[in-house]
C-alpha cells in the first residue's frame, strides 16, 4: 500500500522539552494508545484519557493539539505532523498506514515494541559510555590540577640548589607555566575544536566521513555497524508491517538508521528496485552489510515473508549489540586504569624526579 509523506500546512508550534518528551513518553504514550483502542475506544476519547493522564505539562499540550485536530476532521497522522519534533516521519508514516488500512491499534503496538527496543539499545550505548567518559573527565582534571597547583611547590623546594631539572619535570613545568598564563587560550581552543567539529557533522560531507569512521574504527566499528543494521532491519520490517510501499520503506529507514554511509546506501538502492531487482541484490556488494542479512532478506523476498525475516535479523543483531556492549565495558575498565595509571603516575614521577636528584646533589 503506497503512502505518501505528511506535511502540515501552517506555522508549527514550538514544544518546551521536545527531546525530553519524545524520549520519556513517546513510547509508554503509543502502549497506552495501542490498549485503548484494541479495547474499542474511539479515537477522540482516547486522547481525551491521555491528555487527563499525563502529567507532563508540554506533552499534555500537544495531545491536546492532536485531539482538537482530530476533532476537527483531521487524520490523526495528519494531526502528529504538526509536531515533527516529536514524531518523526518514521512514526508518521506508519500511523498513516495504519489509519488507511485500518489497523491503527495494530500498528500502534508494532510501534510501542519498536520504540522500546530503540530506547532500551540507546539506554545501554549510553550507560556503556558513561563510565569511561567519567574517568577520563576526572583523570584529566586531577593530572592538569596537580601539573598547575602541586607540581610549582614540589620544584620550588629543589630550585635553591641550583640544578637543573629533570627534563620530564621542566617539560611539564613550562606546560603549567602556559597553562595557568594562557588558560583563556586553552579554553578558546578546545571550545572551537568543539564547535568546528559540531558544525561540520552538521554538513552533509562532515557527517558521512564521521559516519563512515564510526563503522571502520577497529573493534568499535563492528558494534556501530551491528547497531545501524539492526536498526534498519527493524525499521524496515515495521514499516512493511504497517503497509507502507517498499520505496518509501527505503527512504524513511536510510533517515532513520542513525548512520549516513548506511542510510545513503539505502536510498541509492530505490534505484535498483525501480529498475525491478530485489533489495537483497542492491545491498549485496556493500560491505557494511553482514553475509546473513543479505541471505535472510533474500530468502524472504523469494518466499513472500520479508517482514518476518527482518524481524529475526533485527532480534539477531539487537542481541549481538547487547552482547557486545557487554564485552567492550569489561574490557574498557581494565584500560581505562592503565590509561589513567599512566597520566597520574607520569605527573607523580615527575613530582618526584626532583626529590631523588636532590638526594644525588646533597651526596
């Protein structure tokens, strides 16, 4: 069933917190939904019950758009389009084919478990980060705090004597004596490496060359690839679910696997399947594609059960991300202290170096 995109006409509202609605409600908001109306409540009252239930105040606001547009005689996907901030046009379109072909509370429910999943792969990427970008946060304050504040009155005690320092120790002592007169210098400079490098992923080349690092970083490539590939099996599968037309599958899903060299790919395959080849073909001679999503996807295209195939890739590689993410926090912990064994102890020996000269000298 071929669906076409939904834009609303007028000026959109601005929603305080979108990021955060979208992340905290989105999901338990299309559970309810999908309950309510698979139990026979009309639409309009079901977002009555939803509106009275939330207790966030933005995302009480916009079902209350919703709703009045409804009621209104608008589609309901109609009436989510007014919020692209919210609900993107993944989540618009399927709720379109859902409305169309009659099966919203259907759809509704393949959406909430699809959400779930994305949230709960995001939930363990960021909990797998978190550690270590503590770490290394608190390692490079403590290091620069001992090379600026404690390392001077350590050198101050050897410089009565006239010696030289040891090169280890006068490299970081002119280091501090830079940082603590130009530390405005430092700051500008980290701050616009910060901002050039947001900016150009901002741009289209900026974010494929990132991208297409992510996927050949030695080791983490593989889980930013696994990562990509389940997400595009389940989008895809989800959206051949709800009846959206294989062309528009693609081009939503290359926007939504949060990888431009993937996503890219995805829409370059619109062309062979114009042309009449199956999908599989298209994705075959490219790398970033595992052997078995290829021979799945084509085993289901010949036997009719296309959706059914992505949703057990989507299941394999969701659980290859779980268990790699697993694996790499087990080995980042050990790494993670011989990297800040080697900062703290480096600014230490050179703490010291002095000291065990003095000796040498007052001999």
């Amino acid at each position: 069933m071929a669906t076409k995109k939904i834009k609303a006409k007028g000026a959109l509202p601005i929603v305080r917190g979108a990021r955060k609605i979208r992340l905290k409600e989105l999901s338990l908001f299309t559970r309810q939904l999908s309950a309510m109306l698979s139990a026979g409540m009309p639409l309009v009252q079901t977002l009555v019950a939803m509106e009275e239930q939330t207790d966030d105040q933005n995302f009480k606001s916009v079902i209350l758009g919703i709703r009045t547009r409804v009621e209104g005689g608008a589609m309901y996907s109609e009436s989510l389009a007014f919020y692209p901030s919210i609900f993107d046009e993944l989540y618009i379109s399927m709720m379109r084919a859902g409305e169309v072909g009659g099966i919203l509370p259907d759809t509704c429910s393949r959406v909430a478990s699809f959400l779930e999943s994305s949230n709960r792969i995001r939930a363990k990427v960021k909990s797998a980060m978190m550690y270590p970008s503590v770490v290394l946060t608190v390692s490079i304050i403590l290091a620069i705090t001992l090379i600026m504040f404690i390392l001077p009155v350590f050198v101050g005690m050897f410089s009565d004597f006239g010696a030289d320092l040891p090169g280890l120790t006068q490299s970081l002592l002119d280091f501090s004596a830079w940082l603590t007169s130009y530390w405005y210098i430092a700051i500008a400079l980290v701050s616009g490496f910060v901002y050039a490098f947001k900016r150009y992923n901002k741009t289209d080349k900026g974010q494929y060359v990132i991208d297409e690092l992510k996927l050949n970083v030695p080791g983490l490539g593989e889980l930013a690839t696994k990562i990509a590939v389940a997400r595009f099996a389940s989008t895809f599968a989800q959206l051949m679910h709800s009846g959206v037309a294989i062309i528009e599958s693609l081009e939503i899903v290359g926007l939504a696997t949060g990888n431009r060299v993937i996503g890219d790919s995805l829409l370059k395959a619109r062309k062979t399947i114009e042309e009449g080849e199956p999908l599989s073909k298209a994705l075959e001679p490219n790398k970033y594609y595992p052997r078995m999503l290829v021979h799945m996807l084509s085993a289901g295209e010949k036997t009719g059960q296309v959706e059914e195939m992505m949703d057990k890739v989507a299941e394999f590689y969701d659980d290859e991300v779980e268990s790699m993410l697993a694996s790499i926090t087990s080995l980042i912990e050990p790494l993670l202290m011989v990297f800040v064994g080697a900062i703290i102890g480096t600014v230490v020996v050179a703490m010291f170096l002095p000291i065990f000269k003095m000796s040498e000298i007052v001999m």
